[in-house]
C-alpha cells in the first residue's frame, strides 16, 4: 500500500473581487442580497498525490494559481470545494518574511518560529546554533528583523525551515533569493532532506531547478492543470509552451516571402515540439567517425551529431543547434551555429540540408538525450523547430579507467609541489 504525505482531491478556489472597500460593505448591508462582487477562480478541480519521500514541481506563469495552491497545502487558505490530506509536519517557505515579527531578533525569531512548529524548548535551544550558523547573518542574528534585507530574510527563513526536522517542505520561489553561494548552500541541503526522506513541494520558475530536485511535476494555467508527469516531461513542455507564446506574439516573416502573403507552413506543435514551421528537423542522428549509427557511446569518442532539415518556404535559418542532457534533463553540452560564428545557407521551399555537429563525448556511464532546434533569431526564444529528446544514447563505462561520482571527464593535467 503506497504512503502518500500529500493528497489533494478535487481543490478548486474561488475570490471575490470587489471595485472598492465600499462594494463589500454594500454587499453585506444589502437586503436584497444583491451582488456587487465578480468571482474569480484561482484553481479548478486540482488533483494529485504525492508518496513520502518524493519531490513533485510545479510550474507556470504568474497568475496561474501555484502559490494559491501551495497556501492550502499548508493550510493558510480553505478551498471552496474539495479536500487536501497531508500526513507529517509541514514546514513552509511561502513568502519571505512570513510568521516572522519584524521587530524581534533573528534570534527571538527562531524562538517563536520552532514555538509554533511544536518543537520542545529543549530541541529549539539544540537547533538554535545550527540554524544560526546556516544563516550566516552575523550581527544581525540579534538585530531587529525590520533593519534586514531580502537576502538576510531568505538566509533566516530558509534556515529555520530546514531545521525543524520536516516531513513535508514546501517551498514557493524561495531559491531564487539570496546570493549565488547560499543557492548552492539550499540547494545541498535540499538533497540532503531528500535522501532522509522528506517529501518536497517545490514552485519555481527556474526549469533546472524543477528537473534536478524533482521527480514529478504539474503544469497550471488559470487554475487548471494542463500537463501532469515525469518532472523532466513537465519541465520540457513549459519550455516549449513558453516559446510557443514568444513565437505567437512575434511570428517571424522568412526573407524571401512578402508581408501580405501568408506563410504556408504547419506550426509544430506536440509534447516534445514546437515551432512555427517553417523549416522542420526531420531526424537527429548520432554517428561515428564512419557514420555509423550510435546508440552505446565509449568514453572520449569522436561522434558527430547530424541534425537534418527540411524547408516548407523560401528562408534562411540564422540559428541550428543542440544540447545533451543527462537522464534528469539537465543540460550538460550544448552548442549552435551563432556560438560557433557559422553562418547558414538560404533554403529554397522543399530543400534539404544537414547540421554536422562534431565533437569527442567526455560524457561518463549512463542513459542521456540529443535536443535539437533551428531558429529565426540567435537572440530570441522564437524557433522554426525546437526537438526535445529527439534521440536517446548510453554511454559505456570507460575500459582501464576509475571514475568519479560526476558526469563528465575533462583531460586534466596535475602537477604536485613540495614547498615550504
């Protein structure tokens, strides 16, 4: 029988939006219960459930109703409709500076942070010096809270709800605050309570962040969820919904085509797709030295990634490139045309030509994946096609070699000295 730590069934939420402060009074005052308020649905029918010990993201624009969700998670908000059951302590970073008084101490902070959470004074006074120590605040540990700035509220706040020994954490936007070596530092400690167990409700913009911690993931649009799965397939389609927004507000005329006529080309468009059309990947090959087919890569060989395109209107793509992502989705190498100052041919309607990437793959034992894309604008996030996963490859262990816990090797001299 699966332990689930979360379960949220059926979760819609409804606001009333008022003109002005004068519109709610009317509507409480009114006898004929006339309504002077519009409802406004922040989430509809959300489902899902999360097993101890798992990390879900959730991703989507701004307005789409994740830090609504994430309230009634923790319990600050009551769904209109619906049920949420969570099993274990929860501990929340929802908005900096949340449950904190902003005249007390760093210190009496803590106090009265690990008070609420139902820790023992006996255990706050144990856990005091290591949150003191995360935060790494200094002096301000004992200065008011209001004389703080947002990095110091985030160190503080972070600090505190990792150390309350959490079943459940649950995190909106909190990483993305603070400077590039504490966002390390949460991050570690994230795979650390991950590896004890904790289960991890993760809201980020960020899709590296959402494809390395996480291992599921939802998509929401106005309240909805659109897209549900694997966190890395998750991640991929925001990326692909996204450009696909770019594309529609800025839809690129090919150079050959005048203004008044229409382009005659199919946009892509599917869950590993999208683009406008006008010129398609129709195959990404991995090759060898030979062009032989690869799908088992040894370690260090010379391979050429060929990505082959195919015209449907007269145009010149300024831009074909490729990434090479690990099994988790994050990208490891990557390059394109722009990068390496090559400049494309024009293509005529229905021509073809390949993209000849050739490389020696450092890359060490595991299962990774080739995306590929070609564009109007090295500049702009606005492609003719953009292919996620559109070839998958293994890498053997390397023959007469240990290796590292990393996942790739660099040739790398070392040079040792004695000195006194």
């Amino acid at each position: 029988m699966k332990d689930y730590s979360i379960q949220v069934k059926n979760i819609s939420k409804r606001f009333r939006i008022y003109k002005s402060p004068k519109d709610r009074l009317k509507e409480a005052l009114s006898l004929a219960k006339r309504q002077y308020h519009k409802d406004f649905w922040a989430l509809q029918n959300i489902s899902f459930s999360l097993e101890k010990g798992t990390t879900m993201g959730i991703l989507g624009v701004n307005g789409s109703g994740k830090s609504t969700l994430l309230k009634i998670v923790c319990g600050y908000l009551v769904p209109t409709s619906g049920s949420v059951k969570t099993n274990g302590r929860i501990s929340s970073i929802l908005e900096l500076g949340t449950g904190f008084n902003r005249d007390f101490s760093g210190r009496e902070n803590v106090l009265l942070y690990g008070g609420l959470m139902g820790l023992s004074k006996k255990e706050i006074k144990e856990k005091l010096p290591l949150v003191e120590a995360f935060a790494d605040i200094g002096d301000f540990f004992e200065r008011p809270m209001r004389l703080y700035s947002s990095g110091m509220y985030a160190r503080l706040a972070f600090a505190c709800t990792i150390h309350v020994d959490p079943d459940i954490l649950i995190i909106d936007e909190a990483l993305a605050v603070g400077d590039i070596a504490f966002q390390h530092k949460c991050m570690d400690r994230i795979n650390k309570l991950q590896k004890q167990g904790v289960t991890v409700l993760l809201v980020s913009h960020s899709i590296a962040a959402i494809k390395s911690l996480c291992q599921e993931g939802i998509l929401l649009e106005k309240g909805r969820v659109i897209k549900e799965g694997s966190a890395e397939d998750v991640a991929n389609y925001y990326h692909g919904l996204i450009a696909e927004r770019e594309q529609g507000k800025t839809r690129p005329l090919t150079q050959k085509q005048k203004p008044a006529k229409p382009v005659e080309s199919t946009p892509v468009k599917d869950a590993s797709r999208v683009g406008t059309g006008e010129v398609r990947i129709n195959e990404v090959l991995l090759l060898d030295s030979e062009g032989n087919h690869l799908k088992a890569v040894d370690f260090d060989q010379d391979v050429c990634i060929s990505v082959h395109l195919e015209a449907r209107v007269n145009c010149r793509p300024a831009v074909v490139g490729c990434i090479i992502r690990d099994r988790f989705g994050i990208d490891l190498l990557g390059t394109n045309t722009a990068v390496e100052d090559l400049d494309l041919p024009e293509m005529d309607e229905g021509e073809k030509c390949s993209v000849d990437f050739r490389m020696r793959l450092p890359l060490l034992t595991g299962t990774y994946s080739i995306t590929a894309a070609v564009g109007h604008d090295p500049g702009q996030p606005i492609f003719y096609d953009w292919w996620d996963v559109a070839y998958t490859f293994e890498m053997v262990p390397p023959l007469n070699r240990k290796i590292v816990n990393c996942k790739l090797h660099l040739p790398i001299k070392i040079d040792i000295y004695k000195f006194q």
